[in-house]
C-alpha cells in the first residue's frame, strides 16, 4: 500500500531537521527521500505498508525512536489527499475560546458554566443536557453581552484562515458546524471566509437571554448530519472529506470524515480520530493533504494580509 507519514514540528518549540527525518525513515519500509513541505517544520516520507501493518503501533514506535519531543505524526494512504470538503468544529477548535464560557465569565458566572463544559466535552455529560444547563444561569443577561464577548474574548486560532482560503483556493467547500451559537459562527464564518456555518441560537425576549436555546438543539448527531449532507450537496464523496474538532460532540463527524483529526483534543476525542494534531496550529491540515507552505493562501479574499499563523 503507498502510505506516507507526515512529520510537522511547532516552531514555537523546535525545528524538524535532517537528523529527526532520518531517524524516521529507518523506521519504516522502503521509505523515499523526504520531501519538505516547509524547511524545518513540515516534511513527509512515502513508504510501503502492508494491509495487516499495525500503524498505530508504527507511529507510537517513531514517537519512542524521537524521544516523545513534540513533533506531530500521522500517517495516511498517499491517494487523494487534497480534500473538497473541510468540515470544523468552532470552539477550541477554529478559536481558541469556549464562546459560552467566556460569555458566562463576562456574566459572572464562568467557574459554573466551565466545570459543565469541560465535563461535556470531555464525553462525561450529554452535551444537550449539558448546553441547557449553562444557559440557564445566563437567564436574564442583556443580549448585549454576546458582541462584547466578541470584541473582548475571541481570537482565532493561528491557521484558521489560511486553512479555509487556501482550501477554497483548490476548490473546497468548508463548513463551519457548531454546537455553539450562530452569533459567533457567523462573526468566524465571514472571517475565515467559510462557505456555510450552522449553530444553535440564544432565545431573546425583551433584549434579555432568557436562559433557553431555540430548539432543536444541534449537537453530535446533527454534525454527522451536517457532514453527510455537504457531501451529497457537493456530489462528492466521504473520501473526499476532512473534518476538525476537540470534543466528544465531534467524534462521529471526525470518525466519519475519511481524514478526521483531533486538534489539541479532550483525550476520548484522541483516541477515536484517525489523525491528532497535539503540538501544531491548524496549518498542519495542510500539509497532511500535501500543501507545501509556499502554496498557502496568505491574503483574505478582500486581499488583506493573514498575519496569525506564526508569532
């Protein structure tokens, strides 16, 4: 089978060299040259694996060969890489907040709203019971509150735009599907330039929440739903498909997707993906499809300059 690993250092840490990729390669079967997609950061190395090849086992035994230093792995079929769809998760996912926990520390009620999420995401809770919950002790907070926790709490991750535009620049669809609210994924939509998002959304009475999300509740189901339809609408098929998130939600959407990663994951969420990515930023979605970062979309649509992916 022609498999190739993929090998990205975060640059904040550490720079992939020459040695690391040799001490790689002689881990592997019939291994090629490596090829770099970015001169110490990013480098894959196509090799041949048999059908009944643990690969697992193989990754974790290059981790053990590299000392466990923060290099992510992965290792996947060297086939149709490029993907048409990018299906991704928004909170500690595209950002790097929990949009209803810094709306209930903004409210005064964060350490409440933050031990439920974390027990939520972590596949301990039922995230619908659990997304009832936290609005709840949001009853009665001027509607207000959700655009200055906009202006003053959210930040993107470093990567989610270049991820979208330069997959929208090859020709994929990217949508944005959150179990979050649509008050914030349609502010991370039009900046990332996502083609669709889908969000639950705050029932406003009087210019107050009233503590009660607009039925139905989108949680896990609806993202597997989400991703199955965008592939059809597309006329595209699974094997075309990438998906992105952190949290017990996201598992069946990312096992679906036939490259799911968990980004910086709760660890149920890195045990059932197929790829995680622990040290990087969202630009190693890239180069797991063979990007190189001079082919990177470094400019928004509107032609401003993408600043956030490196410090």
């Amino acid at each position: 089978m022609n498999t190739v690993l993929i090998a990205i250092a975060p640059q904040d840490k550490l720079k992939l060299t020459d040695q690391h990729v040799s001490n790689i390669s002689s881990q592997l079967n019939q291994p090629k040259p490596a090829n770099w997609l970015s001169d110490g950061e990013a480098c894959e190395v196509e090799f041949t694996a048999g059908e009944s090849d643990d690969l697992l086992s193989l990754e974790n035994k290059i981790h053990f060969k590299l000392d466990n230093i923060p290099i992510d792995l992965a290792i996947l079929p060297n086939q149709n890489r490029k993907k048409k769809l990018l299906v991704a998760d928004m909170d500690s996912t595209m950002i790097g907040q929990e949009c209803l926990d810094e709306l209930a520390d903004i409210a005064g009620v964060g350490d409440k709203v933050k031990q439920i999420t974390a027990r939520a995401m972590a596949g301990e809770l039922d995230f619908e019971a659990a997304l009832t919950e936290r609005m709840k002790l949001l009853a009665g907070m001027p509607v207000e509150i959700i655009t200055r926790t906009i202006s003053e709490r959210i930040t993107l991750t470093p990567g989610a735009v270049e991820l979208v535009q330069t997959m929208k620049a090859n020709g994929a669809y990217c949508g944005l599907i959150s179990g979050g609210f649509s008050n914030f994924t349609s502010y991370i939509a039009r900046l990332c330039g996502f083609d669709e998002e889908q969000a639950n959304s705050f029932e406003v009475k009087d210019g107050k929440l009233t503590g009660n999300p607009v039925p139905p509740i989108l949680g896990k189901k609806a993202k597997l739903r989400a991703i199955a339809q965008m592939t059809m609408m597309n006329a595209l098929s699974f094997a075309d498909t990438m998906a992105v998130g952190d949290g017990a939600n996201d598992i069946a959407m990312l096992q679906r997707a036939n490259i799911g990663v968990a980004l910086h994951g709760k660890p149920i969420v890195r045990e059932s993906a197929r790829v995680r990515i622990d040290h990087c930023d969202l630009t190693s979605l890239l180069f797991l499809q063979g990007y190189k970062r001079s082919e990177f979309v470094t400019t928004t649509s509107k032609g401003v300059e993408i600043t956030t992916s490196r410090d």
